[in-house]
C-alpha cells in the first residue's frame, strides 16, 4: 500500500510517474493542503505548469484517527464523478476526475483553483449570497431529477459509509454516556443536551428516522450537502466530496442544506427562498424534510461532528428546541 505523505516529494513523484500522472519531465515543485479536510489525506500538487489534487482514504477519519471508516470510500466517490459525467450541468459545477488508483483508494483530481469552503458562514459576519444559495439549489436540484431510478438497485448503494454517518447522525449524540464531554465545546452544552438524551418518544422518531436513512431510495444523493462541501472560487459555486454519495430520498440533502442555514443563523427570508428555489419542492415530503432538517441541526450541536459555531449557549439551546420540534411534531 502506497501512502500520500507530504513529507516525502521524491516517493510521491515516482509514484505519480508510475501511474502515468507525471510525464517524464515533470517534477513536483510544491506540495500543500486545498483545504481543511475531514475524511481523507488530500494534496494539492504543483508541478510549476499545473496543479492537481490527489486524495487517498484510509481506513479511519483523517481529523479523528480513532474513528474507523471504509478505506474504499474514494472509490466511491470516484463512481459518483464518472456516474455524473455525462451531465455537463453538474459536471461544471464538480472537478473533474483525473485518474484512480483502486489499489491504494487514491484519486486525483482537477485543481479548481484558490478557493475555500463556506465554512466562514458560521462567523458572526458569515452570509451566504441569494444568488449562491440558488446555485447550490439548482445543483441539487439538477443531481436528484437527472439521476433518479424508478426501481432502485444496489449502484451507489455505499452501505459502508452510510452505516458510519447512521452511527454519528442518529445513535452517537444520543447516547448518556459517549466520552464526549459537550463543556469542552461550550460551557453548559452538556447539561442543556441531557433531556434530549433521556428523551424515550424523541429517540423513537429518531430510529425511525434512522432506519429510512438507510433504506434505498430512488434519487441520487451527495450526502454531505453542508457548507465544508461547498467550494467559493472565481467561477462560482462548487461542490466537492460526495463520498457520502447514495441513493436515497432527496429530503435528506435538502434538509441537510437547511439544517445549516439555521446553524450559520441566515436570514429568515434566505432560508424561505429554499421553498421557491428548488423546483421540485411541492413533491416533497414535508415531514420527512423537517425531520431530516432537525436531526442534522441536533447532530452538529450534540454529536462528534462539531463545526466552528460562534453562537453561545442560548443560541444552541434554542436551535435544540426547534430541531426536536421538527422531528417530533407530526403534521395536521
């Protein structure tokens, strides 16, 4: 097994040769990070006339080493960008796939510039743009109705790494006792978490929930539809890491999206404009969406996942009442 290491320029350089990514005369002049990544070991490679990226999972998170994850993942998520290809619409909103390495789960990737994620929409300051939020509607949009399946099967199906977002989404932040200490984020956060963790009837809907999560469903997913996979560059909005990638209902990526306008606490009307941004939002189940919404809103307060929120702890308690309001409260 070939390992990425930034620290070793000579072993990378023989490796990208071998795999035919280098020509002959083409050596590495500089070696970086794209980015403050979660999941995988990730490179930006400058040669001095071109930049690249090349990506390789592991089997456990690259941020949490003691996490286990499917170290396959990356071919996953080099399925889901020759899966899309043939869509230019989300194709030029996505880099394009360059080369994979199913014998060490490497991919390299287009370089897609000096950009960074949307992290910096949880700052105070942070606001996400009209005109942004509808690229990143129209995307999704576009994904879910170009490849839908009336009959779903098992392409895409990425059970691995749905049961490893299952066990941080729905179980992990609902456990009394996990050895996650919630004062460590922000003082209080575990004494406010704690009804939500004895709460029998919450905990009811969120298995239930969990259990349609991992069902199959008809629409293809990119599953990690939150701000650290949206890329702000000269061109526009794009998206990366659909290693989460499935097939399921597009309530979950919708909800995700939503979940994360609250959490970065933007505009009411920009959050409203999700209902008329995204065209086939009448066909969608209202509950289920609300439900997804709150148990993402829940996670990322509660669970390992944990963003860099800059809200206190009565902004985080009144998140928490609305998204347990949202998976609990039934329609009509």
């Amino acid at each position: 097994m070939f390992n990425l290491n930034a620290a070793e320029p000579q072993l990378l350089t023989e490796y990208l040769k071998k795999q035919g990514w280098l020509v002959d005369n083409e050596t590495i002049c500089a070696l970086g990070k794209p980015g403050e990544g979660n999941m995988n070991y990730v490179l930006r490679v400058d040669t001095g006339a071109r930049t690249f990226i090349v990506k390789q999972s592991r089997a456990y998170v690259e941020k949490y080493p003691q996490v286990p994850a499917p170290a396959d993942r990356a071919l996953v998520e080099g399925a889901f960008y020759r899966k899309i290809a043939s869509n230019t619409e989300i194709g030029s909103k996505m880099p394009e796939l360059l080369g994979l390495d199913p014998a060490n789960n490497i991919l390299v990737l287009e370089d897609l510039g000096e950009a960074h994620d949307y992290s910096f929409l949880y700052r105070p300051e942070g606001k996400l743009r009209g005109d942004e939020l509808a690229e990143l509607l129209a995307y999704v949009h576009e994904l879910h109705q170009s490849f839908f399946k009336a009959t779903p099967d098992e392409e895409l199906a990425n059970l691995a790494m749905r049961k490893l977002n299952h066990e941080h989404i729905f179980y992990f932040p609902f456990l009394e006792d996990n050895g996650f200490d919630l004062n460590n984020v922000c003082a209080g956060l575990q004494e406010v978490a704690m009804p939500y963790k004895q709460d029998a009837d919450l905990k009811r809907e969120i298995h239930a929930l969990g259990d349609t999560y991992l069902a199959q469903g008809q629409y293809l997913l990119h599953g990690d539809y939150y701000p650290g996979s949206w890329l702000k560059t000269r061109a526009g909005v794009k998206v990366i890491d659909p290693e989460f990638c499935f097939y399921g209902h597009r309530e979950f990526d919708l909800g995700v999206l939503i979940a994360h306008l609250h959490l970065s606490q933007q505009n009411p009307d920009l959050i409203a404009a999700v209902k008329t941004g995204y065209p086939a939002y009448a066909d969608l189940d209202t509950r289920l969406l609300a439900q997804y919404t709150g148990i993402e809103i829940m996670r990322r307060l509660i669970g390992l996942a944990q963003l860099p929120l800059s809200s206190d702890l009565s902004t985080r308690q009144k998140l928490l009442a609305f998204a347990h309001q949202l998976i609990t409260q039934h329609e009509g």
